[in-house]
C-alpha cells in the first residue's frame, strides 16, 4: 500500500513518560502530511538535534487519527538519541520522515477470521494501530501482550475495544506469570487461531514462530535491525532470508511471513 | 542575474556540480519524494559488479561521532539486472547518471563495462578503485600506482566513454595515485572514497561491524577529503569531483575553493534526504548574492 512520503517537521503536542525508559510521543503533523497514510508495521525515522548522535532512528507509529493529522510515537530510551528525545517537551519541533516500511497485511488473502496479536515490551506499539485496523474492519483481535514486569507493560487501557485481551509478565506483577508462550490462550489451545501477528524481542518471535509452525497458522512478524537511512539506499539493515538473500528491513520489512525468515 | 552553474566533469558538461554519492542514493529514484532529481548536477548510482553480489553479513554499520561505519560488500544484482531492469526505470530522470562499476579482477571490471558499453546514454562510468585485489592477497587495486594503473589501463582499453576514477585515501600519497590514473587515461578523478576504520561494544568485547574493519564516512571525514582534493589539484589536470562529508552549502563551496569542479554529497543524505534538491537551490542564492556569473571561477580558487 503506497503512500506518499515526507520529511515533516512535526509540533509535540504531549510527551508522556510512561515508566523509566518508555514514552509516549503524540505528534501534529504539518498540513502537507495530510497527504500520508500510515499503516500498522510502518516506521519513521526521527532525527534529534544532539551533537552526541548523527543518524535519524526508526520507530514504529502506535496510532494515526487522519482527521487531525496526528501520530504517536511509542519510544524507548536506549541510548543517545532517544534519551534525547525522553527530554523533548510539548511545542518543540521533531522532524520526522514518513511513512516508512511496509505493513501488516490485513486483506483477505492473508487476514482471517480469528487473527491473534501477540506484543512483547515496545512492540506493543504496532500492534496496538493494528488491532484498530482489525476492528475497524469489523474483526474482533484476541490481543496477548507480554513484559518482564507490570511497569513494562504499557497502553493497555488504548486496547479497550479488544474483549479478549490478556496481559503476561515474567515475574508475575500483573496477569499471567510467564511468558506470551506460556499463557493459557497458547497452552491450552481451545481457540483456534486462524493468523497470527506479531512485534517484540526477535527470541520471542522466533518461539512464537515455532508455535505457529507448528500449528501450522500463517503468521507475520515486524524485524528491527540498525537503520542509517530507513528507505532501501544504504543497504546497512539486510537481514538474510530463505529464499530471496539478503532483504532490506526498512523498505521489503520490516513486516515479513514467518517463512522467509531464516532465525 | 543569469547565473551558469555548469560544470565540466571529464569531457561531459552537468547542469551544476551537486552530484550524488554512489551507495547513499541507490539508484535514484528512491529520493524522488523529497527532491526534485532533473535539478541535480548527476547521480551516482549503486555500484554494479559483473556478477551478482550478496554483500557482508549484517551487522553492516555503525553510527560513529559525526559519521558512520559502513560494510556493506557491495550488495547488488550484477550488471546484467541493472542494465535490464534498473536503467530503463532512471534513464529519463533528466539528471546524469553514471555508472559506479566494481570488481575483485580486472577482468570483472571490464566484462562490466563491455556490458555498459552498449547503453549510449550512459555517458561516463566511475570506477573504483577501492574494491580488495583478490589476486593481490585482497589488497585494494588503489592503494597502490600500479594496482590503480592496471585496473584504470585495462577499463581505458574497454570503453570509450568518459572514465570517473575514484580514489581511495587510504593511502600514504594520494598525490601518487592521482597521477597514476591520469596518466593511464582517467577523464575525471572522484575523491574520497571512505576511510577504513573501526568500532567496539566494550560489553561484549567484539567488534561492531561482522566485517571488524569498514568504511568511515560523514562529516568526521571532511578535513581529509579536502585536504586530499586541495594536494590532488596541485598536481593533476583532469577535473576532481570532491567528496567526504559534506553535509552543506559551506562544505560545497570550501570543496570548490579547494580544486573541486563538482561534489558528491553522500552520507548526509541520510540525515536530511532533501539536502541535495536544498543545495543545488542555495548554490544559486549564493552566487546570485555574490554576483559570481560562473561558478567555474570558484574552482580552485583558493588563495595560498
């Protein structure tokens, strides 16, 4: 699904720190991004104004409202740029260049009746603009999200509209006490899941996958690695796949079918 | 004021000396949201091989203070592809395209320019240099007169379309290999490639590229490339297209100053991916404010 790219110089409208390392970014866009659409899968690459950092970074959209032009960023500080960003306040500018990467495919030919979302820390930030795009699409998503501990699991309350949503945490702290693997809804099978999505730590994904594989249900998952430029010219993100070599994550991913991946 | 913004660059004229750096534009079109690419001087396209190219395995690069490493192994889908499938798609852009050409033989070179050979509209080829002679014990055909001599003699046999040398400044001398390529037949010098360099995770105490060792490019580099630029147009004839960080208008022009006739821009437009159409707009602001009618009288200009 092709839209129109920009680089956008963005208004902060809120900037919400969530727990230690996670934030919550929403974004005005200027007019002329009217003309983008953001899917769920999708990136920006964002750039801070340090002199500690030089490259932009690519982080996920969570949500998009297309009436009022505006996006949120779901972030995580991890290092120079964005602990940068953490500090930004509302009314400063961003500059933002969008919409990158390709998207989950939500069309009959892959999209089935029963889809299952699975969320692992950040990755819940795709996942959540998905789940919208399922229900607005008139199917209801089983949402299974999943963290260390309670402080990590984050946006739960935007998944409201989701009736069958379960939470997980390695220690326990809140919901289930394991990991997304472990949850009944896994376990114990009763539901047949027709797809499966799913965004977090590759060694999550990789044990989803085997589950899936094994169940044999098609599932699509969202790859991060290093990105210098975010739109298929460096060739610095490649990930190696089954049968079409090395990829690029930023602009033939960062979605991709469990089986091409290579693990 | 009318302002001429055209430049020779080895026996071809471009509209103006803001040309794009081959590996940071891929092939072109990519750009094509946020620069209008028939205002660019040229574009520098992804460089091609004989064969087909995996390239190095990821990790691929690293941000460094002001820069970045890169080892990417030339990923690309050989000449054959490009000629068939690529070109057609970038030959109307109505900007120059040069074909940035690659190889670990000398033999590759030049089966890679035969194949070029047939494409009339591409005027000029830019050959580099710092690609690892696997028959020299992987040693780059550039950091050495001969090595460069032979590869630039051999593509020299091969075509007859205007020849862009790249150069390596991985080199004690650059002024020694610039000549070499003069004298072997090189119609235009293109200066810097990157330098070789190298990072660490302290945490897990390994290198941070698969590779160990890539190539460093960004603003970081700037003062070598111009030094490089400034050295080289004491010494040789033919025009030098300068690069290494540039990243804006002052950078351009300090390159120009320094002997350039015209520049690449290359990692900075992963920074900002419109700075090149905004270059080519604020070159001409300046030479409009300065009342400078031909941005030839730049070139060299720098007073010792």
């Amino acid at each position: 699904m092709y839209s129109q790219k920009k680089i956008l110089d963005c208004t902060i409208l809120e900037n919400t720190h969530l727990n230690d390392s996670y934030f919550l970014m929403l974004l005005q866009l200027p007019e002329e991004g009217r003309v983008c659409s953001f899917r769920a899968g999708n990136f920006v690459q964002v750039y801070a104004k340090t002199p500690d950092a030089f490259l932009r970074r690519p982080i996920s959209v969570c949500s998009w409202d297309k009436d009022l032009n505006r996006i949120e960023l779901l972030i995580q500080s991890v290092g120079k740029v964005t602990s940068h960003l953490q500090m930004l306040q509302s009314g400063d500018v961003l500059s933002v260049q969008a919409p990158l990467g390709n998207s989950y495919s939500t069309s009959s030919d892959f999209l089935g009746s029963r889809p299952l979302l699975i969320a692992g820390g950040v990755g819940v930030a795709p996942i959540l603009l998905l789940s919208q795009e399922l229900l607005q699409k008139g199917i209801q998503p089983t949402v299974l999200i999943g963290a260390r501990t309670s402080s990590l699991i984050v946006l739960k309350e935007r998944f409201s509209e989701v009736e069958n949503l379960f939470v997980t945490t390695d220690d326990g702290s809140l919901g289930h006490h394991g990991n997304v693997l472990s949850h009944p809804i896994i376990t114990e099978g009763k539901e047949i899941f027709t797809n499966v999505y799913t965004c977090g730590p590759r060694r999550m994904m990789q044990a989803i996958g085997g589950w899936a594989q094994e169940k044999k249900i098609p599932m699509e998952l969202s790859l991060e690695n290093h990105m210098p430029c975010g739109m298929g010219v460096c060739l610095c993100c490649v990930e190696d796949t089954k049968e079409q070599g090395n990829v690029r994550v930023c602009t033939d991913g960062p979605v991709f079918n469990l089986e091409s991946i290579k693990w | 004021m009318v302002v001429d913004t055209t430049v020779d660059i080895g026996g071809i004229t471009i509209k103006n000396p803001i040309m794009t750096a081959s590996g940071t534009y891929g092939y072109g079109y990519e750009f094509a949201p946020y620069v209008d690419l028939s205002s660019l001087g040229g574009i520098l396209v992804k460089g091609t091989t004989f064969a087909p190219r995996q390239g190095n395995p990821y990790p691929r690069s690293v941000e460094t203070p002001s820069g970045m490493l890169n080892a990417v192994g030339l990923q690309n889908k050989g000449v054959h592809y490009f000629v068939d499938h690529i070109y057609p798609e970038i030959s109307q852009l109505g900007t120059e395209i040069i074909v940035n050409v690659n190889g670990s033989t000398i033999d590759d070179y030049v089966r890679c320019v035969e194949v070029l050979n047939g494409i009339d509209t591409i005027r000029m080829i830019e050959v580099n240099i710092s690609c690892p002679n696997v028959k020299e014990g992987g040693m780059a055909f550039g950091v050495t007169p001969k090595g460069a001599t032979s590869v630039v003699d051999a593509v020299r046999k091969a075509t007859n379309k205007k020849i862009m040398v790249k150069l390596s400044p991985n080199v004690t001398d650059i002024r020694e290999i610039a000549l070499a390529v003069e004298g072997a037949g090189a119609d235009a010098i293109s200066m810097i490639n990157t330098m070789l360099g190298m990072a660490i995770d302290h945490k897990t105490r390994r290198p941070l590229l698969s590779t160990i060792t890539g190539g460093l490019s960004g603003p970081c580099v700037k003062p070598i490339a111009l030094r490089m630029v400034w050295q080289t147009a004491q010494v040789v004839k033919v025009p030098i297209i300068g690069m290494g960080g540039i990243s804006s208008l002052e950078d351009v022009l300090q390159f120009l100053i320094a002997g350039a006739s015209a520049v690449q821009v290359g990692t900075y437009n992963f920074v900002n991916p419109a700075i090149t159409g905004q270059l080519v707009k604020e070159l001409n602001q300046y030479l409009q404010e300065n009342n400078i009618t031909d941005v030839r009288s730049l070139i060299g200009s720098l007073e010792v």
